[in-house]
C-alpha cells in the first residue's frame, strides 16, 4: 500500500449511469494502478435531492461492475464536522449572511447562480432569521493551479466565481464546504472527476487554504457526449441506469473512452482480466482534455 488515496462521489439521487462509471473507473485506477487505496463518499447532505434506496443501488451496481473499494462515507453523518469548520470561518470574518432572493437577483440583473456580492457589508445578523451564509472571496485577482489532465489554470474571482454559498437558507451545508473537507479529512491524494466540476476546484481550494489545510491534486477528466454514445447519459437527461449484464463491454467503452487502448482480445473476457490488463496498463496522461474547454477554463 502507497500512501495514494482515491474516491469516486455519486450523489444518491438515482441509478449510475456511463458517465458515472467513467468517474468511477478513472478514480479507480489511479489509486489501484499505483498501489494506492480507492474510497466511495456518497454526497447525500442534500436531502431534498436524496432517492432512498439509490446508495444500496449504487453499491450493489460498484460490486457487479467488479470494483473493491476501501471505505464507504456518508456524509450525512458528518454535520458535526461541517459545523465546526463553518464556525471557524465565520469566527475568521470569511462568511457572511445573505437574505437575497433569487427574484431579488433576477430584478438587480445579477443571474442566478451568479451572485453580486449585495449583501457582503449589509452586516446582517444571524442569530435568529435563517439566512443563507456566503464565502467573502477575494474582490480580484485569480486562482492559478494545475489541473493532471487539463493543465494550468486560472479561476478569476468574481468572473469565474462569485461569492458562493456554504450555507444554504434552509440550513443545508453546500456542497463545496463538504467536499473541501472531506477530501482533506480522508486523505485523498488525487481527486479524479469529470470536467464538469472543474470550476468547483477553485472554491473548494479556497476553502482548504483558509482553514490552514493543504489540498489533494485534482485531475477532470471529459465529459462523454451523446454524439459518442448515441443515447443520453446524464442524470439531468435521464440517462439509462448502468446495465449489469453488459458490464464487461461497458468497462471496456470506459476504458476507451478515457484513452487507455485496450487490446482487442479483452472484448472476449469477462471483467476480471479486464480490470487486471487496466489496473496495470492505466495511464493518467493517456487521458484526452475536455474539447471545447469548458467556459471557466477560458482566459
Ligand atoms: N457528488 C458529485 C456529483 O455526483 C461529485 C462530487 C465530486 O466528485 O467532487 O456530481
Ligand atoms: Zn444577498
């Protein structure tokens, strides 16, 4: 064992789909390929989101696909850590409390999400109306950082990102907050995820470094596309849910998919000499950049 530590982060709210099984398996091998340990975190702080069942569903569907996972988090059970962390950053004068409505945005021309820093000096308090909590980012300059599979990027503030919520009005912690610390408190080493969070990496980031935590490396891989599938495959478009019964060929389009050039004699074997030719043969820098650059990746 390597001191590498991996995880893939479905959120509980349906089936897997090929998209996810893309993240799931880029993560996968990039902790397994190196000797390292690989975590499931189900993100299920949202409640309202939640489908009862789909963890079980997930976790059963991860086993048939024939990966071996080291821990599973939920993080519902880590509000106490949220909460603490949260403290700390509103004792260090990095949050404040907002009361705008996403009407209220859409009246002053601010588009939700993106929001125009209205409340940051109104002072609100907070002791007894539920307000959302905002992050005080910094008013310019940028985020510079390397992305493994991307490469360099910059996130400027207030154009790329905008003071973004930890705290939602109905008492939800935002995700960025539980993702920036569940990341550093499990010791993720490399955070392997699809490119449509790449601009999630900047705040999260932030986070980390305001609370004196270093952070993991973060490598995006591409999105698939319905062009290169043929059917839809987000959750958002309804996406089939992965089918079991055609594990083997689906790991083996992932797998192409991400770059890796699996030899044509795989097409006949079940998963197991699969995974093994994968585990050995992965290649993080086999893996193709998202074309076109998605819109935070443009300065
Ligand atoms: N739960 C998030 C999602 O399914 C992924 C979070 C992450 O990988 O950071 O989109
Ligand atoms: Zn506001």
């Amino acid at each position: 064992m390597t001191g590498v530590v991996g995880r893939f982060a479905p959120s509980p709210t349906g089936a897997l789909h090929l998209g996810s099984l893309i993240a799931a398996t880029a993560s996968y091998l990039n902790a397994k390929q190196q000797g390292g340990r690989w975590l499931l975190r189900m993100d299920d702080i949202d409640t309202p989101r939640v489908v009862t069942g789909s963890d079980a569903l997930i976790l059963k569907t991860l086993a048939d696909f024939g990966f071996e996972w080291d821990g599973v988090i939920y993080q519902s059970q880590r509000h106490e850590v949220y909460r603490h962390a949260l403290a700390q950053l509103q004792a260090r004068d990095h949050l404040y409390a907002c009361l705008c409505t996403r009407k209220q945005l859409k009246d002053r021309g601010s588009h939700f999400p993106f929001y125009d820093r209205h409340c940051r000096d109104r002072n609100i308090k907070t002791a007894d109306i539920h307000t959302a909590l905002r992050l005080k980012t910094p008013l310019e300059g940028a985020w510079q950082w390397r992305d493994l599979i991307q490469g360099e990027q910059q996130t400027r503030w207030q154009i790329d990102t905008d003071d973004f919520i930890i705290q939602r009005s109905d008492g939800i912690f935002a995700y960025h907050l539980a993702c920036a610390l569940d990341d550093v408190d499990f010791g993720i080493t490399e955070v392997i995820r699809g490119a449509d969070l790449l601009a999630s990496t900047a705040p999260q980031q932030l986070i980390q470094s305001l609370l004196g935590k270093s952070s993991p490396n973060y490598a995006h891989h591409p999105l698939i596309t319905d062009a290169q599938t043929g059917i839809k495959f987000s959750k958002a478009s309804h996406a089939p849910a992965l089918d079991t019964k055609n594990a083997a060929r689906l790991v083996l389009q992932a797998l192409s998919f991400l770059g890796q050039c699996p030899p044509t004699r795989l097409e006949k074997e079940p998963l197991m000499p699969i995974w093994q030719w994968a585990i050995t043969n992965w290649q993080l820098k086999a893996v193709p950049k998202q074309t076109p650059a998605p819109r935070a990746l443009l300065f």
